[in-house]
C-alpha cells in the first residue's frame, strides 16, 4: 500500500498530460461547430466579452478520466467486487454528464421567447437528477459487500463508524448527489473558479480514501485532479473553454458520490465549503426577493448584489482574478481542515 499513493499521483500526472494533448484540437473542434456559451445581460460588459467562447468543456474532464480508469481497473473490475465498485463513480459522472450536455446543448439552441442562455426547464433537470441519484444510492445502500461504508457515516473522534437504515441512508445519499451537482454549477461562473475548488475537494477525498486502503478509489480521484487541471490550461483567464454542465453537473455529483462512498459525507460541507456558501447565496437570495416582494410593482429587495455569491464581490469592486484566487485559498484550507479531521 505504501506505494499506491504515489501511483496514485502519477496516474493522475498522465490524466493531466492526455487531456492537455487532445485539449487543444477539442477547443478547436467546439469553435468550428459554434458551440458557444451565451452570457445573461445581467451579469455585466465583463462578461459579455466572453460570449460565444467554447463550452461542453466538461468533456475535455470526463473522457480521459473514463479510459484511464477502466484501463486501470478492467481486470480488477472483473474478478473483485471492490473492483467493481469503481463503476459506480463511473456511471454517474457519464450519467449526470450527459444530463448536462443537453442542457446545454439545449440552451445554446434555445427557441424563441426563451431566456438567454437557458437550457432545459429546471423540473426536468431535477426531475434528471433525482432518477440518477435514486438509482446510485440503491446501490451503494443494497450492493451488498460492494462499499465498504455502505449506509455508514464516519464522525470525527469516533472510533468507530455509525450504522444508518437504508431508508434514511437512500434519501441522504440523494440529497448529497444532487445538492452538490446544483452547488458546484452555481460555482462555475467565473474563469478557472469551479474546476480549481473541484480539483481541491477531490484532492483531500483522495487521501481520505487513501487512508482507508481504498486504493481505487484514490486511484479515481487523483485521475479526476489531473484531468480538472488539464481543464484549467485551457480555463485559465481569460478562458478559452468554459465547462459548462456537462462539466459540473458531473463533477458535483461525483465528489457528492465518492463522499458516501468513504463514509466521510459530514466532511463535505468543509471541504467543500466553497460551492456550499455559493448555493446557500443563491437560496437565500431568492428566499429574501420572494418574502419582500411589493404587491404592486411586483418586484422585491436582494439581500446581494447578485448570487451566486462570487459575483456579489466582483459588484463590489474586486476582479475575477481576485475573486478566483481568494475563493481558492479558501476551498484549499478548507479541504485541509477536512483531512484533517478525517486523521482525528
């Protein structure tokens, strides 16, 4: 085991490397067909000067990080079911990647009379995400001898994992599948923010699993690392490809997935404390706009300047860099802090 770490890292080294090589000519490729992300006016002239720049970069993510890891594991995933195990992280970060393809394929094609930008309705992409999320946490909670964690959750200072029913466990692990999809696409707003908090999160999950001799799975982080770096060559500002929900909705849901998977689902919060303050910017942003609402003008107050959160500091004053930077130091403490409290 001791050399698996490091195993681990290189792996991921080469996901880097292949997806920088086939970068270039894929952002190509999304230029020539017009793939382009459409900007709301809302959001300012700063970003209406990236309108049209290449998205669905989420691919560039998914794809090499799939060969590399059926490459790696194709035998093991024959003859253990631990090896198996690796499908599940898999499956749904093709599953909710797909999802986000078509929406948005769908909002780069939108019909008359549709917001700007806008993909499928939101109903039918929850209504995507809950059918994917079900399914994945039936298996983790029914596959018996599959996860090692299965309707388990690891508290800090407790030596010991508790025992959770699988009717309460099911609903639990859907929540964290969908809730952080949602959160890291409200994350992915601004050059290279939601693909460097991402790469962090999966970083300390990587060791976490590392720690617990899931050497697979840390095998899957680290290649995800890689390949989200990869993404952030051609991401860097002024961006060159744009993620888009082909991107984070599927990586969201895989750190969600790979956080049941270690039993350390109450970390998550912590480590990824980045895209769980910009979703709870935008819950409160509608809830407060909704409750004082005028009757007559119909409008209401905003309690930011704009949600998601990031863009309520580049109101204030502060560049995307900044905003990129500073949110990054804070995501990479956090899932420092989560790690360590996964030793206690």
């Amino acid at each position: 085991m001791a050399g698996q770490l490091p195993f681990a890292i290189t792996v991921g080294g080469v996901s880097f490397l292949l997806a920088v090589i086939w970068g270039g000519p894929f952002v190509e490729i999304l230029r020539r067909l017009k793939i382009g992300k459409l900007i709301q006016p809302v959001l300012g002239e700063a970003h209406q000067k990236k309108m049209g720049t290449p998205t669905m970069g989420g691919i560039l993510i998914v794809v090499p990080v799939v060969l590399i890891s059926l490459g790696l594991n194709l035998v093991n995933v024959i003859r253990t079911v631990t090896g198996a195990s690796i499908l599940l992280p898999l499956v749904v970060m093709v599953g909710f990647g797909v999802l986000g393809m078509v929406d948005d394929w769908e909002g780069i094609q939108r019909s008359q009379g549709r917001p700007l930008g806008e993909g499928i309705s939101p109903r039918a992409k929850l209504a995507g995400q809950i059918i994917l999320a079900a399914g994945v946490a039936l298996m983790i909670s029914f596959y018996d001898g599959g996860f090692q964690f299965a309707n388990q959750v690891i508290i800090p200072l407790l030596p010991f994992p508790i025992a959770i029913p699988p009717l309460l466990f099911v609903p639990i692990t859907m929540f964290y599948i969908i809730g952080m999809s949602n959160a890291i696409n409200f994350t992915d707003g601004m050059d290279g923010l939601a693909g460097i908090i991402s790469a962090s999160a999966f970083a300390a999950y990587g060791v976490i699993a590392y720690l617990q001799g899931q050497i697979f799975l840390t095998q899957f982080c680290f290649l995800l690392v890689g390949a989200c770096f990869a993404f952030l060559w051609f991401n860097a500002h002024p961006a060159q490809l744009f993620m888009g929900d082909a991107g984070s909705l599927a990586l969201g849901a895989t750190l969600g997935t790979i956080a049941i998977m270690t039993g350390q689902w109450l970390l998550l919060p912590v480590i990824a404390i980045v895209p769980v303050v910009e979703t709870i910017s935008v819950i409160l942003q509608v809830g407060y706009y909704k409750r004082t609402k005028d009757p007559v003008t119909g409008l209401g107050k905003r309690l930011f300047r704009i949600a998601p959160i990031h863009f309520h500091f580049q109101k204030g004053g502060w560049s995307e860099t900044q905003v990129v930077q500073r949110f990054w130091l804070i995501g990479l403490l956090a899932a420092i802090f989560g790690v360590a409290l996964a030793l206690l």
